[in-house]
C-alpha cells in the first residue's frame, strides 16, 4: 500500500513522494555510477526583490468535467492539444482547444500518479506515474499503451529497524533526449533513471557516493542543446548536472539556504532556469563560469508568491507560474522586472505552463480545475 499526501491548496509538490509502500513488478534493469563530487561553488548576482509591472493579456479558462481533478504538468502536441495527468481520478488527459472538448484516458494498472509528461516527435505521450511506479507511452493515434514497470527499492524502516520497506522509484518529472530516450527523476531513490526506447531497458544513475533514500527528492529534469542532463532537488538549495556519456555528477548549490529548486529549464544557449516553490526565487545559472542569478518575484501579503511552473521559449523567454499569487508571469532580462498578468479565476493556484503556437500560454489550475490559456 502507497501512502499519499493529500493535494492541499498550500501544497509543496515534492512531498508527494514521501511515500511508504507499492507493489509493481519490474524490467530488467542496469545500473551506473558515475563521480558525484562536493557541490561546486557559485558565484551570485543580484539580490532583493525584482520589480514587475502589470499587465492585461487575453484570458480563456476551461472547466474540467469534474472537481478535484488534482491538475499536474501539461504538454502540448503538434496539433495544439494539450495533454495533462488528472492525478484526483487517475486520468491521462487531453484538451482540444478547437473544438474545446476534454478526453479523460484511464491509463492501465494507474494510481493516481501521473506527474511528468512530454510529447514524443511523432506525437506519442510519455509520462511518469509515480505510485504506481512506471513510465508509460501513449499513442493516441491507435490508442495503444505501453507501460515500462520499474523495479522496487527496499529499505529499513526507520519507525522498526526489524522490518524492511519496499518502495517504488517514485518517478516523478520526466523530459526527452535527441534520441527520444526517456529521463526522469526518481524520488524516493535519489537517482535518476533512463529508458532506452530502442531497448526497453532501464539504466539508474545515483546522486550520492553512498546508497540513500528520500533524502535529496530529485525534482525536476531537463536537458540542454549539448546533451547535459539538468535536475533539481526538492529538499536542497542546489542545481545537478549529469553527464549521459560518463555518468559524472556534478553540483552546482546556489548558496540560497532555504530555497530547494523545482521545475528546471534550459534555453538555446545553454543558460539553466529554476524556480524555487517556497521564496518566489527563480535563478539563472550560467554554467561556463558557475555564476547565479537571483530574481526574486514581488508578491503580495505576508508570505512569497511561490514559483512553480516554468516554460523558456526557442526565442528566449522566460514565463513562470507565481502559484501563490495567482498570476503568470513573464521576465524581461533585459529591462530586469517581471511582467505579471493576473488569472481571472481567484485562487485557481497555477501550476505548469507551457506555449503553444501563436505565442499562446496554456496553464494548469490545480485549485479551480481548469485548463487556462493567455494570449500576452
């Protein structure tokens, strides 16, 4: 039996995988283990909070058939549906803003646990089920599924040192290589895992020397223009690269204590995104020379307005969801402040983002249960 962690209003999404238990069977599997070295040091830019400006976009807000559909990470196909986990009722979901109709798929053996999702080159869907532990492929064009079980890892049980957990992987953000290989992080294992597409084979790849669990949350994922494979950590303020050909790990901490990364993005040339849930915090790396640069997001009342989802677009812009102010946002580097533009729905709580064509924005709302979409 999984435990799970209620979907809340004032959620952190890495405690999602806090989990206790699951039952799957596995594939075969291979593992590497590359150097993980001490965190690199870095150099940082700028502090305080950035300015930012209003203003007035074009708003559309879709309803999903049901309530609490507990709203994840989009992804958007080639012909401009919006595909999506509806973890509050275990759905692989799609929006077709043509003709504005919603399909809800009900993957197989599913746990209510889809979190990443990306869309292959041919339009097939790829996503990460978290408790039932899998990675799945979706082609909708023949409505065949594909479910690639990953193997369980055991470990003490620290209420009884007599017995012994079981536990998945946790796969939780997932993004796709040049070769259409699949990467994700994997929670509750402090690694991160590929699948061979070609093979059907998955390779595991540890973030420290020695063996531990749920100790890092590795978050979210990323690769950039030359290969690199980006990652956050949920519970440390730090920003991981892994080399694919030689396994090596490297650390970059952001000397913001504190302030753990989520979602992570890279642009053209190379320069690494974060945002940070708890502070508002979204951070630039450079990483020729190791450099940060912090542009906290103004926000109103007494706490930040965390910064969850995070799109960088081919021509170079920088769009995040601020979670707790209900806006969506964009970053003018050259000018150095935010352009925020307010969601109509109160407290419909923004989550992933992604563009579509014709520079359109389209969101999730995991409060309010809608599917939004913003035209700047």
């Amino acid at each position: 039996m999984v435990k799970r962690l209620s979907l809340h209003l004032s959620f952190l999404l890495a405690v999602l995988l806090l989990l206790t238990a699951c039952g799957s069977t596995s594939t075969s599997s291979t593992s590497t283990v590359g150097n993980v070295p001490a965190d690199t040091a870095a150099a940082g830019q700028q502090s305080g909070t950035t300015a930012a400006i209003m203003a007035t976009g074009n708003f559309h807000e879709y309803d999903l058939p049901q309530t609490q559909s507990g709203l994840m990470r989009p992804a958007i196909d080639h012909k401009g549906r919006i595909w999506f986990g509806e973890m509050g009722h275990n759905y692989l979901a799609a929006f077709d803003p043509q003709t504005q109709i919603f399909q809800q798929l009900t993957p197989p053996h599913g746990d209510d646990g889809i979190m990443g999702i990306a869309v292959a080159a041919d339009d097939t869907i790829w996503f990460a089920e978290q408790y039932a532990n899998y990675i799945g492929h979706y082609n909708p064009a023949i409505q065949h599924y594909q479910v690639y079980n990953l193997p369980e890892l055991t470990t003490p049980d620290p209420g009884n040192p007599q017995k012994t957990l079981r536990l998945p992987l946790a796969p939780n953000d997932i993004t796709l290589d040049a070769h259409g290989n699949v990467w994700f992080t994997e929670m509750n294992a402090d690694s991160l895992g590929m699948l061979n597409v070609r093979t059907g084979q998955f390779k595991h790849y540890p973030l420290t020397a020695k063996k531990s669990v749920q100790t890092l949350d590795p978050y979210g994922i990323a690769v950039d223009p030359a290969g690199m494979i980006w990652f956050t950590e949920a519970t440390t303020p730090r920003i991981g690269r892994l080399n694919p050909d030689t396994g090596d790990v490297r650390f970059f901490n952001t000397q913001t204590p504190g302030n753990p990364q989520m979602e992570i993005a890279s642009d053209v040339h190379g320069i690494i995104w974060a945002t940070s849930f708890t502070s508002g915090l979204l951070v630039r790396l450079d990483p020729k020379n190791a450099t940060f640069t912090y542009y906290y997001a103004p926000h109103t009342g007494n706490t930040a307005g965390g910064l969850y989802g995070l799109t960088v677009t081919p021509a170079g812009e920088i769009w995040v969801t601020i979670s707790a102010d209900n806006e969506i946002a964009r970053l003018d580097v050259k000018a150095n402040h935010f352009i925020y533009y307010q969601i109509p729905t109160a407290g419909s709580l923004p989550l992933g983002i992604v563009m579509g064509a014709k520079h359109t924005l389209w969101f999730t709302e995991a409060s309010s249960d809608k599917i939004g979409m913003l035209q700047p």
